[in-house]
C-alpha cells in the first residue's frame, strides 16, 4: 500500500495514556548500558531504586507504540529505519509517571522512487494528574522502501552543524553482543534487531541495534561527563541517525562544549564509521 499523502498529513492521535514505574526506569538504563561495572558508585543512582535518577532520553520509549499514527502510514516496517530524533524536556522526567500522549503528522517528504521517504511526526506528553507538560519529542522516520509517492522533496528539518575544531570530550561505551534483547524489554521489539532471518530480509548480515539505543547510549556519554552524572542538566537532546550499530560494538561520542550546548556525534570504534550525527544536546542555564 502506497502513501497517500493528503490523508496522512490530517492524521492525528490524541489522548492517548501510558504509564511507567520505577522498573522500567531502572530497565531502560541497564539498556543502554548503565552498570556495566557493578561497582561504579556514579552509575548507581540510575538502576537502583535508592535515590533513583531518570535518563531523559526515556521519553523516547514511553507509551512505546500506543496510538502510532505510523501504523497507517501504508510504509514497509520491514524497510524502516529511525531518520531524526529531536526531545524538549519541559521538566525533569520522573522515576514514575501516568502521561497521556497527543501525537500528529508534520511532514511527510518524498526522497524519489529509489530513495525513500521521511516521515516526521511530534508527541506531546503531559502528566495525567497533573497536566503539566513533560516533554516534546519530534521524530522521523526513514522508509527506505516507500519513495515515488508523489510528496513534497524540500522542507524537512535542517540538522545541527557540528563545530570544524577538534572535540572537547571524547568518551567510549561498549555494547553487549545481547545489548538489542536487553534494550527491547523497553518496548521496541522490532525482530529487526533479534531475528538474523528478519535483519537479512531487510538487507543487513545480522540484527542490528536499536538506533534510539544508540543514542541513549549517546546520552548515557553525555550524562558521564559533561554533566557529571546529572540528568537534570539536559533539557535538550537532537540527533541524526546515520548508520547502524551492530551488538558488541563500541560507541565512541564526540562533544563539543559551548556554552549551554554540547553537539555531538558517535562513531562505531571498530569500523571506524559515524553512527550518529549534528548532535545538539542543549544543557539548562
């Protein structure tokens, strides 16, 4: 089934309700690879109910696939890879939360028959009880099989510009070789990224990892260094998806610090390739 632009750019998805504890908290940091040394007293706070601390790039998983305006896109999820990832933090994410969740199309753009098309979406979240607003996270997606529907080329978000001098901070995170079962207990259990027969059918020699893994990984470097441990210093964090991370690679993020903005980007350490790119993590004043 083809894209049928005019339709789903009315598309919307409001009122949607999710919930998450202090386990999915601690779940969602030991997928990204908090704790690796079970002795690390920094890395504690974030995978121990004792003093508990939220990663921000959780709300990338929170009330993971409730109310996908994407499920009727038409595009082929076997095709589909993470394009953009952009979140505003309103406030500091709790360890525990009831959110409702509005979601709407802002842009669908046609790359070209061979090229793909990009799929870009925003969730808005806001506290049930409360009302108050938690956060804002613009998304898009890259469907590499769904290009020639017709759509807008121009007008997709332009990315981040990375500074021309060496980086400030470079900070190096392994992955497990079973990082991508671990990380889909978070909600994404796409077999793309567990089954070798579903990643071959989709073009790629084995599974390969969740890419918004990878960019919490991302967060996970920034959060270690930069902000020395404090999640509540980002209120900000963009990236660009450009290449796939196999399980048991390292990542290796590069910072540069300006001010209230940290833009970076990560590498695979072992094939020597960016992974993630135009980075902007936008710290509080």
């Amino acid at each position: 089934m083809a894209i049928n632009y005019d339709e789903l750019m009315q598309a919307t998805s409001t009122g949607n309700e999710a919930s998450y504890g202090d386990r999915d908290t601690m779940l969602y940091a030991l997928g990204i690879g908090f704790m690796r040394d079970p002795m690390n007293a920094n890395e504690l706070p974030f995978v121990y109910e004792n003093g508990l601390k939220t990663v921000p790039t959780m709300a990338s998983v929170i009330g993971w696939g409730g109310g996908n305006i994407m499920a009727r896109s038409g595009i082929n999820y076997l095709m589909v890879v993470d394009g953009e990832r952009r979140i505003t933090l309103h406030k500091q994410l709790p360890i525990a939360a009831k959110v409702v969740i509005d979601q709407r199309v802002l842009g669908v753009f046609d790359k070209g028959k061979d090229k793909g098309a990009v799929l870009v979406t925003e969730s808005v979240a806001r506290d049930k009880t409360s009302g108050e607003k938690l956060y804002t996270m613009v998304g898009s997606t890259f469907a590499r099989g769904d290009g020639g529907f017709g759509g807008p080329k121009d007008g997709a978000p332009e990315p981040h510009v990375l500074p021309a001098r060496a980086p400030d901070v470079v900070h190096e995170a392994d992955t497990r070789p079973d990082q991508a079962f671990l990380y889909a207990m978070s909600g994404d259990r796409n077999p793309l990224h567990r089954d070798p027969n579903v990643a071959k059918m989709a073009g790629f020699p084995r599974p390969i990892l969740h890419g918004l893994c990878t960019y919490g990984t991302a967060c996970r470097s920034v959060i270690s260094t930069v902000c020395k441990y404090d999640p509540a210093k980002i209120t900000g964090f963009d990236v660009r998806f450009s290449a796939p991370v196999f399980p048991g690679e390292t990542i290796v993020t590069e910072m540069w610090v300006d001010g209230n903005v940290v833009s970076y980007r990560s590498k695979s350490k072992e094939r020597d390739i960016v992974v993630l790119n135009n980075g902007k993590c936008t710290l509080a004043s």
